[in-house]
C-alpha cells in the first residue's frame, strides 16, 4: 500500500542547509541516533540492538550502511536520497501493519533478513520509483539489527523486489504474518537447531 507523505516526518534535504555538507549530515545522523541508539523501534517484544563498530567518524557502523552506498566498507559514499529519507526509517519499521506494507523474508549471504517496502506517494518527486524505500533487518537469534535502508535508482529494481515479494508469498500459502510473528519464527528456526 502506498503512504502518504504526510503520514511520515519530513525529509532532511542537503539544500535546507545551504549546500553545508557537515551540518546536513549532523542532522541526518542526530536522526539516526535518537531513532536507533538513544531510543530503539518498538514493535511488540521484539529486542532491536545496533551494530555501532567499528565506527567511522565516531559514527554507528549502521549508520553508513543506511546513509552510504559501495561495496567496500572503508570506501563508501554519501547518498543523498538515502540521507533525505532517514527520519522514515523507524516509522517504517514501527507501522509496517498499520500502513499495510509489504514485507518479506530474504536470504542473503546466509543470513535471515526481513525487507520491508515502504512506498510513499510524494508528489514532489520525479521518478515514481525512487519513492520506493527498502528497510532490511537482520534476524538473529534472538533479536533484530537494522541492517540497511535504501531507495530504489531504477524501475527494474521496483520490479526484482516485487517478484521477491510475490515469490515468498506463494512460499508461504496462506499464513498471515505480522512483523513481529515472521520475526519471531525465523528466531525459533535459528534456535530449533540448537536445543
């Protein structure tokens, strides 16, 4: 389901500070932190930590993974579309029912992650797809990490995150998942192996 923009906190844009890089990325960051370190998204029970090292500019490691783009981690770079859009990464998180996203279960790499699709309706942006925001957690045992946050750059990854979506679905058949249910079973598989 699509989300009015106005359902969401305002975007940080690089021109409300005049172009200042520094002071854009401050706000972006004090976003990030009161969002994610000084408080934690809520949703039920689950227990939400933060992967904070190894830091870089005495900044969270998530941070740049959610605010950055590239393939090696000493290397990456600022996206501005994903800085704009952090202050909607938590509510995205928190109301994934309440807007009625879509979510689903990925493997990546060995890992259990949840991507949840928060597509906005913002009438000031161009590319229709580029209101499409992707928010990964990564399960683990017995809690969630915010692993990524990103955008999409082209309609064709749009459509690779739909087929993803459709396929799991049709894995699942007719069971009906919450975050926090999907969540907790993926929990309870990692675990299963262990008792």
């Amino acid at each position: 389901m699509t989300v009015p923009a106005k359902n969401l906190p305002e975007k940080i844009y690089l021109e409300s500070y005049n172009g200042n890089y520094s002071q854009f990325i401050d706000k972006v960051y004090q976003v990030f932190k009161h969002d994610f370190i000084d408080s934690k998204p809520h949703v039920e029970n689950l227990v939400f930590r933060l992967k904070l090292n190894p830091k870089y500019q005495d900044r969270a490691y998530t941070f740049y993974h959610m605010t950055h783009e590239g393939n090696d981690e000493k290397n990456r770079i600022p996206d501005l579309r994903r800085c704009e859009r952090m202050p909607w990464c938590r509510p995205g998180i928190e109301n994934t029912e309440i807007f009625s996203l879509n979510f689903w279960e990925e493997e990546r790499k060995g890992k259990n992650r949840i991507c949840i699709w928060l597509e906005v309706n913002d009438d000031e942006t161009i590319n229709h797809w580029n209101n499409n925001y992707f928010i990964i957690l990564d399960v683990r045992d017995y809690y969630i990490l915010p692993w990524t946050a990103f955008c999409a750059e082209y309609h064709n990854q749009v459509i690779k995150k739909q087929k993803e979506y459709n396929e799991w679905k049709k894995s699942v058949g007719n069971k009906n998942y919450t975050l926090y249910s999907l969540a907790v079973e993926i929990m309870n598989r990692k675990n299963k192996g262990r008792l």
